[in-house]
C-alpha cells in the first residue's frame, strides 16, 4: 500500500514552497518522523519529517520544483498497521498572530494584543455545552483561547482536546492545572487622562505566576517574636561583620538561618501539593524575594540548612547584587522549596505574602519595632519585637503544623543574644 | 563549523525538551555560506580568489558573508512550544532587529518577497543592513518539537567590501550596510548583542537570564532563555 507525501501548510499566507533537497531516495528506507525532504518557502527551510516508516517508492517531484500546498510530493511504501502522523509545522494561534506589534514608539500598550479571546468573544464559555466545559477544564484548557470549529464557531471536544495536546504546556511545569481566565470583559483602554504602561515580560511572568497562585486555597498565621536580644547582637557584631567580610550585617540572615533550620523539623512547609500527593523536599531551597527596578526577583539559596548566619548573609548580598545587575544564572531561580520575604524594609508590620508557585507556603519578615510589652509577672518595658506572617498551602497542612513550625521560629528568633554565634 | 555543531546538538536539546529555549550570539570569523542552492551566479569571482572559505549549509536563503564585526544571532526555539508559526518567527525576527536597531537612530522597515532588514522606509530602496535565514525541523526526529537553527545576522561595523565579491542573498540591485555605515558610530558587538536580546525578549515576549553573563568579548556563546 502505497502513502502519498503531500505538501503541508507552512505558514498562513504560504501558498507554496520550493523542493531545496531530498533527503530520502526511492529505495530508501525510512522511520516515522526520520527527515524525508527540506522545503525552502519565503527564506525558511523546512525539514519535513516522513509521517510513515517504509521504504521510499518514488519522488513524484524533483530538487528546485515549485509545489502548492497539498501537492504531491512522494509515494512511500508504508509498514502496514500504522496510523500516518501529522507532520505540517505549528500553525499560528491567535495569540501568536499578534506576536510582532507593528514599529511604533515603545510605549506603545503591549498588553491590548496579548491573549485577546480567540474568534474575538469575550470568553469561550458561551460557546461550549456544559460537557466540553468540563472537559475544557479538566483539560486545563481556557476556552476563551479555543477557536471552535463546530458551527458558528462552537467549541466542540475535539477542539479542546487539539488545543490541550498542541501546546498549552508553554511556561514552567506547575504542579496547579492552568485556572481559566476569569476576565469576561476586553482590556480597558487608557483615556485621556490616563497613562497606557507597556508590560515587561518579568511583570506578564509576574502577574501569570501570581494569578496561579491565587487559585491556591491559602491560610494565615502570625507570630510575634521578642527580638530585643537579636537586636542587641547585632549591635555589638555590625561593625566588625563588615570589617570582615566587607558587606553590612541586617537582621534578614538571622531570620533566614531561623526559617532554615525550623524547616528540617516540619517538613510540610518545604512541600508541594501534586495532586494525587503531596512532595516532600528533602532539601532545604530558599527563594528569597528581592526588589528590582524590573520587577519582583526571587533567587534561591540553595541548601540554606547547611549555611551559618554569616554564610547566609554573604549568600544572599552576593544573590542580591547578581539579581539586580540581572546577571542570574537558570540555577540560581529554580528550585526553591520555601520563601522568605523581608518586608519589614518597606516598614511593614503586617502583611499577607502570596505563595510562590510549586511552593506551600511563604513567610515575612515584618519590621522591627519598639514597643511596650509585659516582662516578668506584671512589669512593663520596651521590647523589640517584629511579626512573621506565614502563608500556607491548606491543602498541604493544616493550622497545626502552619502553627508548629511558627512556635518554632519564633523560638529561635527570641534565643539570639549577645552570646550567640555567627559562623 | 564549530558554531554549526554547537547549534545542532542544541536544537537536538532543545527538542527533547533537555534545555530551554536558547539564544546563542556570536561572531564569525571570516566565511561566505550559502544554502542549499549554491552560490551559482551569484559568485562575482572564482571560489579560490573569495578571500574566504565558501561552505554550503542547511538554511534558506541565498549567499552571504559573515565576518567579523557582524553580530550573528542563532535562536534555538521550539516553534510548536512556543505556538509560533514558521511565517510568524520570521517576522518576529525582523522585528526584534529594526527595534535594535533603532536604538541606534537607524530607521528600517521590512518587505513583502525580501527576507531581512533594510534600511529607510521605502519599499524598494534602503539598504541590507541585515540578511535572515532560518532552518525549522525536528532534530530529535520524534513527535517533539519544531526547533529552529541559523537565525540573522546584523552587519554593526563589518567591512563592507567582503560583500562585493558577491550578489548578496542573489539580489543585484540593492546594496548592503551597516550600523557603522549608517551612523559613524562603531558601536562594541557585545553591547549590541544586549540590545538586540532585549528586543527579542520584548517581541517574544520572554524573561532573558544570561548565565555567563552578557559577553565581554567575541566568539563567545551566551545563552539565553525563557523562565516562563
């Protein structure tokens, strides 16, 4: 049984392409998705694999020929049973139509051309039946993106699970399946008295991390923690820290070691709900948010178990400064089993962190204060104190471990004194 | 070759999904290539009398030079991952080179039939300040993805007489340029390197991480990707 090569679509306004080079001669034979031929069409050459193992029969057209899309180009004698796979090259979508905005001053607002709805509607779910939905999102697919080919442009199953299967896995693996979009409505427009901002791509990355995580059923704990002795250490060490090792001593590092350590003993926070399961981490990676001109950056300190205070104070001067010269390296933002944020440098006594992506749970470091507090039995004096505000997974933990493991910071926190040590 | 081996066994990577999306930018030394076709009579004299070796490669397009002071950008992506189509990453790659060229006060435009970047904004005149010729397959050979090799070289401060020894790309009424050409200025090719990654994250609208950091001097690949 013979299978004919036919010429795929390359491109949406492709009509034809030039044969550069066979690459398979008649007699010849040849695997399922082995190269077969290379066609040249408007300065691309394309490489298109065979969509059949067999034997090459005949070339029905030669090297420099001209052919229309869908022409004839080979027969193959196929191996009998398997079914011919699709081998035209990705067709465009109409997120990525929009790719390349016209030359234009760059202020232009990027956002209006990115993920528009497909076909133009406002979301897919009106032109779906109740069981595509579903299968819409079992799938992970947002039916707003789907161009549906039933009539009048209805969605129908195979529309979505083409959609599911030609790609939706662009972006990092998250162990949450992709929420729908909630936005019905079109993009406002700036007027005139308003400013269009253009995204970035580390805000498009921020904001698509951020509403992934908001689908995350998130709890929240805080703890106060007495850190009149962390606040006297640090006094009396700052200035020969910095002599020695050239860089400031901020109080970020003791609370790193803190969190770091408590880690080891509760080992629901450095996890991540899969699903079916919950993972646990055996290593102890800490994302640390950094603030940047750009936008929020959070590096990872790899092992942070394994590193002493100054360690992590030098750790996470040298992160710092390689994040905001924006000379990170891949290694250096994956991997991070557990967050921890310092907003107390905005002067923060409050605030509610959002869970990293594949992470269960986040926790802050507010800012420290002075303020009266009961000492002993019924004295008052003024105290240090300073609030972590933990974020968790709820479907990871409950209150208890969250809890748990804050006693357990805090514990640590309050232990620093002026004995305490450094390395 | 060296440069040719090191994308192919990237783009063979890249399709088993082993690395991310990658830029490699780099300079040449001295080469005339052309595609599949030949140099034909595109050749002004003989082979021997070029000054340079001449190596057909596996890319579109027609005869060109690449040299010294031309930067040479190679994007190894995976098309079907990135919901691309062939036509659309072309243009996408002119765009990403008329932003970086702007920002050195160089207008350009694209056109219809004309593969690459010229300068002005008339169709039909300005001149090649950058050629385009891009290889799509699937080098692992599975149902992976579609990657690309080969990519756009931008002329910043390349001696332009190499060019005359030949037709470029096979078009013998137009000239070709460069960024010195056009401005006077001789800009450092590591600095135009970030210039244009920042416009291919822009246009492609991806996160850029340099793991070596951008490159400090020639010959050097950086690597580029998505963390998205």
């Amino acid at each position: 049984m013979a299978y004919t090569l036919t010429m795929p679509e390359v491109g949406e306004t492709v009509t034809e392409g030039t044969i550069e080079k066979w690459l398979k001669q008649p007699g010849d034979k040849i695997e399922k998705y082995e190269p077969i031929v290379e066609i040249n069409t408007d300065k691309v050459n394309v490489e298109l694999p065979s969509p059949v193992s067999g034997t090459v029969k005949e070339h029905l057209v030669k090297e420099g020929d001209t052919v229309l899309i869908g022409a004839a180009l080979a027969t193959i004698d196929e191996v009998a049973g398997e079914k011919p796979a699709d081998i035209a090259p990705p067709k465009p979508t109409e997120a990525s139509a929009a790719l390349a905005p016209a030359p234009a001053p760059p202020k232009e607002t990027i956002s209006a051309t990115t993920k528009t709805a497909g076909n133009g509607r406002d979301d897919g779910a009106n032109r779906a039946t109740p069981r595509v939905r579903k299968l819409a999102s079992e799938l992970g697919v947002d039916l707003a993106l789907v161009t549906g080919t039933g009539p009048r442009g209805r969605i129908v199953e195979e529309d979505v699970r083409a959609f599911a299967e030609s790609g939706s896995k662009t972006g990092a693996a998250t162990a949450v399946a992709q929420k729908p979009a909630a936005t019905p409505h079109p993009p406002a427009k700036a007027g005139a008295d308003e400013e269009a901002v253009a995204l970035t791509p580390i805000r498009k990355t921020i904001a698509r991390r951020m509403t992934e995580s908001a689908a995350v059923p998130v709890a929240w704990l805080v703890i106060e923690c007495d850190v009149t002795g962390l606040v006297a250490l640090r006094s009396a060490r700052k200035a020969a820290f910095e002599e020695r090792h050239g860089i400031g001593l901020t109080y970020l590092p003791f609370a790193a070691h803190a969190v770091s350590q408590a880690l080891l003993d509760h080992p629901y926070l450095n996890a991540t709900w899969a699903e079916d399961k919950i993972i646990l981490k055996k290593r102890v990676n800490l994302s640390i948010a950094v603030a940047t001109e750009r936008g929020l950056m959070v590096p990872v300190i790899h092992d942070a178990d394994r590193l002493s205070v100054t360690g992590l104070a030098l750790a996470m001067t040298e992160l710092g400064e390689r994040t905001r010269d924006n000379k990170l390296k891949i290694e250096d933002v994956e991997g991070g089993t557990f967050t921890l944020d310092n907003t107390g440098a905005f002067g923060s006594i409050l605030s509610q962190p959002i869970i990293n992506t594949g992470q269960s749970a986040i926790i802050t470091v507010e800012a420290i204060t002075k303020r009266a507090r009961v000492v002993g039995d019924n004295a008052v004096g003024v105290r240090s104190v300073v609030n972590m505000c933990l974020s968790f997974d709820h479907r990871v933990m409950d209150g208890h471990q969250a809890g748990a493991f804050l006693q357990d910071v805090k514990r640590r926190m309050e232990a620093y004194g002026p004995d305490s040590g450094l390395d | 070759m060296e440069a040719w081996d090191l994308q192919r066994e990237l783009a063979r990577n890249r399709a088993l999904g082993e690395i991310p999306d990658t830029l490699l930018l780099l300079e040449h030394p001295p080469v005339y290539t052309t595609g599949r076709r030949g140099a034909g009579s595109n050749l002004l004299m003989t082979e021997g009398a070029l000054g340079a070796p001449l190596i057909e490669t596996d890319r579109g397009g027609d005869i060109t030079f690449h040299g010294p002071g031309q930067l040479i950008a190679y994007p190894i992506i995976d098309l079907r991952a990135a919901r691309l189509s062939v036509v659309s990453y072309v243009r996408s790659l002119e765009e990403t080179v008329m932003r970086t060229v702007r920002e050195f006060g160089i207008t350009s435009h694209t056109e219809c039939g004309l593969t690459g970047v010229w300068t002005g904004e008339t169709d039909g005149k300005g001149d090649k300040i950058a050629a385009i010729g891009v290889r799509v397959g699937k080098p692992a050979g599975s149902s992976g993805g579609w990657v690309t090799c080969h990519g756009l070289a931008l002329n910043v401060d390349v001696d332009l007489t190499w060019f005359e020894r030949i037709v470029p790309c096979g078009i013998a009424d137009r000239s070709v340029t460069s960024i010195a050409a056009e401005t006077g200025v001789k800009p450092e090719l590591a600095g135009v390197a970030g210039q244009l990654a920042s416009s291919f994250g822009a246009v492609f609208g991806r996160e850029m991480i340099w793991p070596c950091g951008p490159a400090s001097g020639t010959s050097e690949t950086t690597r580029t990707s998505t963390t998205c």
